[in-house]
C-alpha cells in the first residue's frame, strides 16, 4: 500500500490497476454481467473449376454466346486489351474465322442453304 498521506482519504487500493481489477471482479458477479449477443455472419469462398465449365454454359445458349460477342466488341472498343491480350485474341478469332469460312464453302452461307 503507498503511504498514508496526512490528508485526504485513506487509499483502498494500491494502484489503479488493483482499483480497476476489484471493479471487473464486483461487475462479473452481478446476474447481468454476461450478456449474449449473436452475430450472423456468412462467408463466401471460392470453387474453383475448369474454364471448359464456363465455356460450355455460355456455348449451351445462343443468347449467352451473343452476350459474350457483344461484350467483347465493347472491349474493342474502349481499347482494353494489351499486346499480350490481342496476341491470345488472334489464335481464337483466326480458328473462329477458318470455322465461318468453312461454314460458307459448305453451305453458301453462314445461315445454311438459300
């Protein structure tokens, strides 16, 4: 315990973390000291699967593939692909290109016989 001063109270405690220490312990024995609160929280992670999953849903619709199209025209447009983008680009607008030609020379027309 500190010296007792010639004035003023007696002290109680010893310092103030004993003082803080006795109030915790005399709050913690009241029937209401605990109180339960629920939290709801979700979570979300990642499944990672093949690109092929997403490709096959988008090639399973036409309205899916004509989105795609549209969107990738967009991309064009606002210039958002780098060198390295358009170097990838080119092998699949070149199989898709010798796909419609070979479509053509078979049928006469990318929408079949006229």
């Amino acid at each position: 315990m500190p010296p007792i001063q010639p004035t003023g109270r007696i002290p109680i405690y010893c310092s103030d973390a004993c003082r803080k220490a006795a109030y915790e312990a005399r709050r913690l024995r009241k029937p209401d000291a605990f109180t339960v609160k629920v939290v709801e929280t979700s979570t979300t992670t990642e499944i990672r699967h093949p690109i092929e999953t997403c490709v096959d849903n988008v090639l399973a619709s036409p309205w899916e593939v004509r989105k795609m199209l549209i969107e990738l025209a967009r991309k064009i447009n606002r210039d958002e692909f780098t060198e390295a983008d358009w170097i990838a680009l080119e092998y699949g607008f070149d199989r898709l290109s010798e796909a419609l030609i070979g479509r053509i020379q078979r049928t006469g027309s990318v929408l079949g016989q006229r």
